[in-house]
C-alpha cells in the first residue's frame, strides 16, 4: 500500500514539474515577441570631476507598444549618442531613437525607422490597479534566452523628492534577481505589472503600469502636460498640542503648513484636513483606494498632471474653508540645489587647482542610489532647502588638485564644502565666483566658506594665479578650467 501510494505521488509530482515546464515554455515564447534588448551609448560626466567625460554604455529592456513604439526608463538615456536595438535575444542590432522622454516621470518612448524591425513583435497588455500584486515575475534577456525569476508584493510608496523627483507612485517587490534596475518587465501572467526602475538590496522599484498607461495615453492625445507636485512644506500634527493650540475641533486630524510655496495659496499654520476629499490623517497620509495608506504627496499626481486644480480643505483662523490649488509643474527651479536639464554637461570652475561646481541635484547622485546616507550630511541637509532672494543657489568647492600653490588645503576636510564669500563678495553662482576672482584683496585671493564646515578659509597668492593655473591645467590634462554655461 505504501508503495503503491509513493508511485502516485511520484506521478503526480512529475505530471506537476512538466505541466509548470511546459507553462513556463509558454511564458517565454510570449515575452520574448514583447521585450527587446537595447544597447545605450552615452557621454557619463562625472560632477566630481566635472571636466572629465567618457563614453559609456549601457543595456537595458524595452517593451512593445501599439503603434511601433517602444516604452523603457528615462534613466540612462540622458546625453546618449546612440540607440541600438536588439529583438530576440541575439543577432542584428538596429538603429533607435528617442521619440519623448520626460525625465521626471522617468519614462521614454523610442521609435525605429526600420519597417521590418516590426515583424513577429507583439505589443504587451497592462495589467489594472487591481492585478498588481499577485503572481509577480521579473522578465528580462539574458544571454540570449528570457529569464524570469519570482518577486513577491512588498507595498506601495511614494518616491520622495529623490533629488528633485515628482512624487509618484512606486511598487517594491523582493526578488532575488541579480543587477536589475534597467527597465525589466514586472508581470502577472500575461500582463506588465510595471517597469524596474531601480533595485537596492533585495527590493525593487516598480514604475507601476497604472501610471504607465495615463502617461501613454496622453502623449498619444497630445495632452501630456507634465508631473505637477506640492511647493510647500509641511510637518506632521501627531502631537496633540499642535491641534489643541488651533482650536481645532474634532479628533487630531491633518498636517501643519510650516512654509508656504511661492506658487500655492496656502498660508503659514493653515491645517490641511482633506485633499480632493481625501481626509489626511495626522501622519500626513491617506487611504488610497488601490494604493491604501500613502504619503498626501501622490494626491499631487493622482489622476492629476501640471496646471490641474487641486480641492484642499483646511482649517484656517478658527474656521473651516476650501480653496484650489493650481499645481506648478515639477521643475524645481525654486530649490537651493538645483536641478538641471539631464542632457546639459556639467559646469565648473578651477581656480588655481581649488575645483569648485554647483551644488546640483546630479553632484549629489554622485553618491549613488543611497545619497542621502551616503553623501556629506552637510550637502544633503540643503536638499530640502527653498531658494532664497539672496542665495538663489550654492557653490561646493568639490576638491583640491594638488599642487605647490595650494600646499595646506589638500586634506579630506577641503573637500565638498560650500562656499560663502570670496575676497568678500557672496557666491551663490559659478558667475559670482568667476566674477568676484578678478577682485583680489590686498593681493590675496580669500574664500570664506559657510559656518560649520571644516574649513573656514583658504588664502592664495593672487599674483601667481595665473601661473599656477598653466602648470595645473597642463599637469593634470584639463583642456579648459572653467565651463560657466
């Protein structure tokens, strides 16, 4: 009897193993015709050593659409020279190009010239706000064959301002699936879930295909307007003291406005309560009906893009009252460190080996995906900070070529500080900098730097400037020590 059983369960476990074999063969036929291999080469600057520029290349996925177009990540595809795109795993290569990318919502559309590249192609299908969460996979080429390997559901987030990001919507699934972060495909059957954007540690970052599908369908209606986002700031009421110094009636509820944008009609201490009728809870979040519990943020993109009303429901001067609030597009041309177009090259200036560059959205991605643990605590303290009238921007003095003129700052601690004045002009530009150099002070050039740095000052010889200059320019092969716009 024991034996008779252990046959059964024998058969019955091959009969399963050649069933999930013969599902798993279907699975890669089909993904096979919906997702192309793509070859980017693009100049990589790097902010650190702003004048040094080499070619780089860079792989990553594509996805099928209607219409002859091809869906991927914007990331990478910022200064590229070349596209090839390679379908099937193997074989000939063919020339791409970008149709639209915004880099804020991190996606492009490519194109390609070539009829024939069309054939045996099959557009993917997306999956609804409902089918994102069961059955996950993670589709990519590999060596010439699909690879596919399992994620499961962790939770849905918003993205923070990473940088000067807009706030969207993110999936995160733990997968064990090795270097991803290049567009793979996240599916459900026969459906895309989203695209990777990014993958840290065990957990991926999923563009999911909601979000996907509105960007798509707008663009094709020519009605794209952009990502818009919240210009104020605003601090959690979950102390009770908060609400009670209000007078606000009721259970605590809502978040405190603690600096109002320049561009919302909010005012200083308004009490958020709801957002387009969603009621904020004292956290800041909300309940999403597909998402659950997310940061208020994303109400700034749900179903809502750049110029779009946005109904707030506040609690202002002891009374309840709504107002509109047009959302800004996404540019961020208000905060301190600033963010520039992705496909302008980097500025700079060297002044008698003492590198300086903008404090920028991509000095800062210098560090990596971890930036914010990873860079100086003093730079990442200015990334939440707003411009001001007389500090637009910030100056880092980015490190010190080393060299007889400048003997004594060439330590760690002259390294990635911001600068304040130089022979006693403010420096919130490049320009100021370059501007304020033509001034030496009683024969010295003097740069002070901002309290809390390790550095307070550097003192040069303003008379051999210009001689230090030729000897560094020529010993370290830097064609051009300044590069202001």
């Amino acid at each position: 009897m024991k034996i008779t059983k252990n046959i059964f369960a024998v058969l019955a476990l091959i009969t399963a193993n050649q069933a999930y074999s013969q599902q798993s063969a279907t699975v890669s036929t089909d993904w096979q015709k919906s997702i192309v291999l793509l070859d980017v080469t693009r100049n990589n600057h790097n902010f650190r050593v702003p004048w040094d520029k080499r070619a780089q290349s860079v792989s990553k996925f594509g996805l099928v659409l209607e219409g002859r177009e091809l869906i991927t990540t914007a990331t990478g595809l910022a200064n590229h020279t070349l596209i090839r795109i390679q379908k099937g795993g193997r074989g000939k290569w063919t020339n791409g190009k970008v149709l639209w990318i915004d880099y804020q919502a991190n996606l492009a559309i490519l194109g390609v010239e070539n009829d024939d590249f069309w054939n045996d192609l099959i557009p993917a299908k997306f999956a609804n706000a409902k089918g994102l969460k069961e059955n996950l996979q993670v589709i990519r080429w590999r060596g010439g064959n699909i690879e596919k390997r399992a994620a499961e559901f962790s939770r849905f987030t918003v993205a923070d301002a990473n940088f000067n990001q807009a706030p969207r919507i993110e999936l995160k699934a733990s997968s064990e699936i090795e270097g991803a972060g290049q567009a793979e495909l996240m599916v459900s059957g026969d459906l895309v879930v989203g695209l990777v954007a990014s993958k840290i540690s065990g957990t991926c970052s999923v563009i999911p295909a909601p979000f996907i599908t509105d960007v798509i369908n707008l663009r094709r209606k020519n009605n794209y307007k952009g990502l818009g986002y919240f210009d104020f700031i605003w601090q959690p009421a979950s102390n009770p003291a908060v609400t009670d110094y209000f007078k606000l009636e009721g259970e605590p509820r809502g978040v405190l406005v603690i600096k109002p944008g320049e561009k919302t009609p909010l005012k200083l201490h308004d009490i958020i309560l709801e957002v387009d009728g969603f009621p904020i809870d004292i956290q800041g979040d909300y309940l999403d009906p597909n998402f659950g519990h997310v940061i208020m943020e994303y109400l700034a993109c749900r179903n809502k893009w750049a110029g779009d009303n946005v109904n707030f429901k506040i609690w202002r001067n002891g009374s309840i009252k709504e107002i509109n609030f047009k959302l800004p597009k996404a540019d961020f041309s208000d905060n301190l460190v600033t963010d520039r177009p992705n496909d302008v090259e980097p500025t700079y200036l060297i002044v008698g080996g003492l590198v300086f560059v903008p404090l920028s959205a991509e000095f800062l991605s210098s560090w990596g995906g971890d930036w914010q643990r990873s860079a100086p605590f003093r730079l990442v303290f200015y990334n939440s900070q707003k411009a001001k009238k007389d500090q637009k921007s910030l100056v880092v003095l980015s490190l010190v070529l080393p060299d007889f003129y400048n003997i004594g700052y060439q330590q760690r601690s002259s390294q990635n500080i911001v600068i304040e004045k130089a022979n006693g002009k403010m420096i919130a530009s490049l320009e100021d900098l370059a501007s304020a150099v033509q001034s030496p002070k009683d024969g010295f050039h003097i740069f002070e730097f901002k309290k809390g740095s390790t550095l307070k000052k550097i003192v040069l010889d303003a008379e051999k400037l210009n001689e230090a200059n030729q000897r560094i320019a020529k010993r370290y092969g830097i064609p051009n020590l300044q590069k202001l716009k």
